[in-house]
C-alpha cells in the first residue's frame, strides 16, 4: 500500500512541476512588448551577429552607424524590411532597430555588414 501512495505523490509532483514550467513561460515578459510577439519574416536570418539601433545612413559613402558604432556596407549588402526580402539602401532610417551580419574581413579598419534587416520597433530595445 504504501508504494502505491509513494508513486502517485511522485506522479502528481511531476505533473504539477510540469505545469508549473509550461505556466511561467507564458507568463514571463517578452522583450520588448507585446510588439515583439509579432513573428518575423520566414526570409530573415535565425541568427545575428548584432542587434541595435540605427543612428546614422550615409548613403555615399555606403556606411551607417548603429548603436554609435560605424559600420561599412558590403557592395553587395543584403537588405530587408519587414514588407520587403528584397529592400533597397535609401530604405533604412535613423531610429530604426535592426540585425546584421558581419564579414570576416575588415575594411579600412571598419567592420563591413553583409546582412541588414529591420525589426518592429520595441523588438530590440524596449519602448
């Protein structure tokens, strides 16, 4: 008899630890808001090698800063938004948060971007 009362305390234990760990995670904050709930694009990358907020553009001479830190652009940069795979330079604004990856190699002494996207406001820096 008490093996039996001994392995449905341990049955019941489990099932409410479980519960409990399913609980807390949904009801701890996400990052962000509740803007940051919305699902990114299927054509963004998983990973980034950066996250921040875009201070500067300049256009001809193909840099911008993020985050006070200067970054060169790859010739051929990769931009997207979150309406476009497929977005153009003039595109990206001061304010906006974004991804990036980054080459291997350093430009003039400049880390050059490969990979730029934007994300929804709040997403990388909470309002």
């Amino acid at each position: 008899m008490k093996q039996v009362e001994i392995g449905m305390h341990v049955r019941s234990f489990a099932f409410i630890a479980v519960a409990g760990v399913v609980l807390l995670a949904f009801l701890l904050p996400v990052p962000g808001g509740s803007e940051a709930r919305r699902t990114l694009p299927a054509y963004y990358p998983e990973v980034y090698e950066g996250m921040g907020r875009l201070q500067k553009v300049s256009l001809g001479e193909r840099a911008v800063t993020i985050d006070a830190t200067r970054y060169l652009l790859a010739r051929n940069v990769a931009i997207s938004t979150l309406d476009f795979e497929h977005a153009v330079l003039s595109m990206l604004k001061p304010g906006m948060e974004v991804g990036y990856l980054l080459s291997a190699k350093r430009f003039n002494g400049y880390r050059v971007i490969t990979r730029i996207v934007q994300f929804p406001q709040g997403w990388v820096i909470p309002n």
